[in-house]
C-alpha cells in the first residue's frame, strides 16, 4: 500500500481555520497521486520511460536541422500546454526514421499527463494484434477492451500508424477508431514513417518523395485508407520532422 500522507492522513483534506470558522483546504497529495496513476497506466514503454522535451537535444552540427527542429518543439510545447484549447485536438509526427517522433509524442503526453489528462500509448501493430485476438473467441476480456479503451481513453498515443500489413480489417478498425475519435474531438497524438504528399507540403516541403521521381514505399494513405488519412489531417496538427541523421545510429557511433 502506498505511504499515508502526513499532512492530511489520507483523507485529501487539510483542516484549518478561516477568519475563526474552522474549514478545510485541499491537500496536495490528492493531485500528486492521480498524476502517478495517470503515470503508471499510460503504457509508456520503458524505452521512452523518461523521454521530454528536457532531453530532447539539437543537433550541434546541423544549423538548419537544429532550428526546424526548435519550432517543433516550441509547436509540441504549445499543443501540450493549450490543449484542449487548441486549433486541432492531435498531432501527427510524419518523418524518418530515428528522428524523434516517439520521443516527442511522449513528451507531449508527459505534459498533458501533468496536468492530468489521462494517455495511453499503443504501438499500432500492438494495439491491431490486441484488437484482434480479442475478437477470437476464447481470448481474455482485457483483450476485448483494447479496442473500447482506444476509443474512450482522454489521449490516445499512437505509435508507428501505418506499420501493418493492410487487409480490409486493418483498414476498417482504424477508420473506426479514428473516426470515433474526430467526431468527439478527442485526442489522438500519432507517429508514422511512411511518406504522404499533403503531410509534406504543410511544411512547405517536398517532403520525403525523392527527386524527380517516386517514393516506392507504401504511403500513409494506402495504408490506413484514404477515409481514415482525411480524418487524421482534420484532427491533427502535422509535424513535420526535418531530415536529421537517424539518432540511433548516431548515438551508437558515439558510444
Ligand atoms: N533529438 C534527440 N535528442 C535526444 N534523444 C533523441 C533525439 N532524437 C531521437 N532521440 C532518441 O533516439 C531514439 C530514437 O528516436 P525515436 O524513437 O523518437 O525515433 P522515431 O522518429 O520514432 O523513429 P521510428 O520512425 O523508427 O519509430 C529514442 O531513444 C529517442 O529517445
Ligand atoms: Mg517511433
Ligand atoms: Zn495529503
């Protein structure tokens, strides 16, 4: 059992005095707590355990790199700090590989959880599986709840959307999800690699669609759907990483 708080013995409220009427004020430990929940239920991988913007460096040897990626952060630390306030309910990472989108999506989490809306992280082919064996008969109920959960829980974390092989299950579970949450303007932070023409031009940029010809990988849309892609564009602010080398190569160079 968790440690009885001294100030008010458990109770949440501390009593005192107010111009000699006897009242009682609400003690700290009470959001402390819910916070810590929060915390402990959001799934966070261990990995990301401790991923924020505090952590998140800038490049030292590339400039341009270094201040697009300053604006995003200043764009994540804004979304976090608005919300629910804000233009658009979610955020879409869209970049390469390695280049902090999974990082920055729990940042931004961390910070709604510290002000205690309630997140979960699912890695999408995770959350796909989950849904799955859920619908095979004899699995678990807390398998079945996956799904309910994607939909009802105050953020959804969405990691690698996309990564999947696509089937017409696939397809249809995500547009559920996301539309369910779009029609209740509830938020969704999600990350993807895979290349999408609109997500690049929101950043002016040509994105990751090589020169002169054509990306061959499969793109956000063929692999989510195009119902499920426009709902994601109409309840997501796009981030769009800047080309960095990919940090995990680079940080195994360095060690
Ligand atoms: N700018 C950065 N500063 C500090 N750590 C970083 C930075 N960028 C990435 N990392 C770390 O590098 C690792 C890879 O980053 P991350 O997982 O966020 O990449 P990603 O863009 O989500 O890649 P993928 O598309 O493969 O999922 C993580 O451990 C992350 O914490
Ligand atoms: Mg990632
Ligand atoms: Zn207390």
């Amino acid at each position: 059992m968790d440690k009885v708080c001294e100030k008010c013995d458990g109770t949440g409220w501390i009593p005192g005095e107010s111009h000699g009427i006897s009242a009682v004020t609400r003690c700290d430990c009470i959001f402390v707590e819910r916070r810590d929940r929060i915390e402990r239920s959001a799934s966070i991988p261990p990995l990301y355990q401790t991923a924020s913007l505090e952590n998140f460096l800038l490049p030292k040897d590339n400039p341009v790199a270094a201040r697009s990626l300053q604006s995003v952060m200043l764009n994540v630390r804004s979304y976090a700090r608005e919300f629910p306030q804000t233009d658009k309910p979610g955020l879409l990472f869209v970049g390469e590989p390695g280049t902090g989108k999974t990082h920055l999506a729990v940042a931004a989490g961390r910070i709604l959880m510290e002000r205690g809306f309630e997140c979960l992280f699912f890695d999408y082919q995770n959350l796909l599986d989950r849904i799955r064996s859920g619908y095979d008969a004899a699995s678990g109920t807390s398998d079945r709840e996956a799904y309910r959960t994607a939909l009802d829980v105050e953020v959804l974390l969405l990691d690698d959307l996309g990564a999947h092989r696509t089937t017409d299950w696939v397809e249809d579970t995500v547009t559920s999800i996301i539309t369910y949450r779009c029609n209740n303007r509830k938020a969704l932070i999600a990350t993807t690699n895979l290349p999408d023409v609109e997500a690049a031009a929101a950043s002016g940029e040509r994105g990751n669609l090589s020169p002169g010809g054509r990306d061959y990988r499969r793109t956000l849309g063929e692999s989510i759907g195009m119902r499920a892609r426009s709902r994601l564009f109409e309840m997501c602010r796009v981030i769009r990483m800047p080309a960095v080398e990919d940090y995990r190569i680079k940080k195994s160079r360095s060690l």
